[in-house]
C-alpha cells in the first residue's frame, strides 16, 4: 500500500506557490522589457501578470478569512 506523506503535500504546495510567483514576475519583467525598450503593448502578458497576482491576493484573502 501507497501512503503519501504529509511533507509531500507541504512540498507540493511550497513549490506552486514559489513557481506561481515566479511566474508572475517573469510575465511582469518581460511586459515591461517589451513596453520599455520595444514600445510594444503586450496585452496578453499584461493579462497573465495580472491574472497572477489577482489570485494571489484573492486567495489570500480567503486563506485569512477562512482561517
């Protein structure tokens, strides 16, 4: 039989969270690269950071309510 340990989950759980704000700020980095030095308006990775980073706070939000 299989048992998973806790610290798998705490594992899993740390490393989406980190990879999940990395994500954000290579999207908010390569936004600003594009509008900066490029003048180009990249919607679609305005969208992504922003997507991010809204569901962080929300979550969060949620996390400190339900807790």
């Amino acid at each position: 039989m299989n048992v998973i340990d806790e610290r798998f989950f705490d594992h899993r759980r740390r490393s989406m969270g980190i990879a999940g704000t990395a994500g954000g700020i290579l999207a908010t980095l390569l936004w600003g690269y594009r509008y900066y030095a490029n003048h180009i308006f990249n919607w679609d990775l305005l969208a992504v950071a922003v997507t991010i980073a809204g569901i962080k706070v929300i979550l969060m939000i949620w996390y400190r309510i339900k807790d």
